[in-house]
C-alpha cells in the first residue's frame, strides 16, 4: 500500500493472549497502525469504534486471518476513487472470482442465505455476508451506532447501503482459507442473529420507501 495514504485501525477485543501487546508492538514500529481497546465486547462494538476512530475517506473491513487479497484492497480503493461512490461490493461467487478451501458445510449454507436475502431485496449482489468491502467514510458514519453485535453487522451494512440507494459497484474478489488458528464463527449461533438482522433491514426498506411516498 505504499502508493496510497492509509492507516489500520486496530481494536483490542478484550483479548486474553498477547494480541494487545504484539499489536503496540506493530504500532510502535509504523505509526500508521493505530491501537484501541474496544469499549463494547464483541464484533460489532469494535467494528462501531473502528469506523468512529477512522480518518480516512473511505473505510475498508478486513480480516486479519488472511483471507483477503491485498490487491483486492487496491483495487477497491482505486474503483471507489475513481467512479466516485459509495461503496464497492466484492463477491467471492462471481465468474472471475477464486476460491480457496471454502469448508463445504458453510458453503452451503452461505449459498443458500445469500439468495434468500437477494430475492428479499430483489438485488442482484449474491455476498452480503462477506466482510470484505469498502465504504465511503462519510456515509458510513452516518448509519452509526450500527445494531448488530457479531458477524451479522456484515450484513446490516451492504442492506443499509442499498435500502438508502446509496451508489455501488459489484467486482469479483478472491478468498482464501485461514492457515493457523481457529476461526470465531460459530453457524449455530449466529443463526439467529442473521434472520433478526434480515428482518430489521427490511423492515427499516419498507419505512424508508413510505417515508419517501
């Protein structure tokens, strides 16, 4: 990213292990990486701080497992700029797009999610779930304090975008599997919280489409 003027916002999550000190440790190094503990626990509050702690024009969500493609991110940067957006929506199931290890189970199951949410929202983007997408600051901000809690606030933001006609561009993006650790996604769990969050979404369209009535 050395052609582009960026900062990393990182959120302490009440972690138990050393995540906190070898992320100051990073921060002391490069001044680009900016450390906050986050004051609400879970993924939701740390990704409300992140976006209020940003600075920059447009925001991008990443995770850190490395299964997002850094050249994606230039990519998306260069595309927001350039056409002058609101958002840019990768999709991991597009012709173009690759796919490495994707467990079977979740594929499924994400699949099948994913057009259900589409047929709701009469839409044509098919990876509302996917975290990896960037925003324009301003108009992100403006949606906060997003409501969800966990992996659900990746799905609250892209239906808050397009219920608001808010301006996008759909690309392919590549995945990769995550290599060490575990991952905190838990599909049983976030069941639930998922179809909540389809349900408060449409029911924020319908509101916003008889208010402009």
């Amino acid at each position: 990213l050395k052609n582009i003027d960026y900062e990393v916002i990182l959120v302490n999550d009440f972690s138990k292990d050393r995540s906190f000190e070898k992320a100051i440790d990073i921060s002391n190094l490069n001044n680009k990486f900016k450390i906050f503990n986050n004051e609400q626990k879970g993924l939701g509050g740390a990704i409300n701080l992140g976006i209020t702690k940003s600075t920059g024009d447009y925001i991008c969500i990443m995770m850190a497992d490395l299964s997002d493609s850094i050249e994606d991110l230039k990519n998306y940067y260069e595309i927001i700029q350039k056409k002058d957006l609101d958002a840019v929506f990768g999709s991991r199931f597009l012709k173009d797009s690759k796919i490495s290890e994707y467990p079977f189970k979740k594929l499924i199951l994400n699949r099948i999610f994913n057009n259900i949410v589409k047929i709701f929202f009469f839409n044509n983007y098919n990876d509302y779930t996917n975290a990896f997408k960037i925003y324009n600051s301003k108009v992100l901000k403006s949606f906060l304090p997003l409501i969800s809690e966990s992996f659900n606030i990746f799905l609250e933001i892209p239906l808050k975008f397009i219920s608001r006609g808010c301006s996008y561009k759909i690309i392919p993006i590549n995945w990769y599997n995550r290599k060490v650790g575990t991952a905190k996604f838990d599909i049983k769990e976030l069941r639930s919280k998922y179809i909540f969050t389809l349900i408060y979404c449409l029911i924020e369209k319908l509101l916003l489409r008889k208010k402009e009535r």
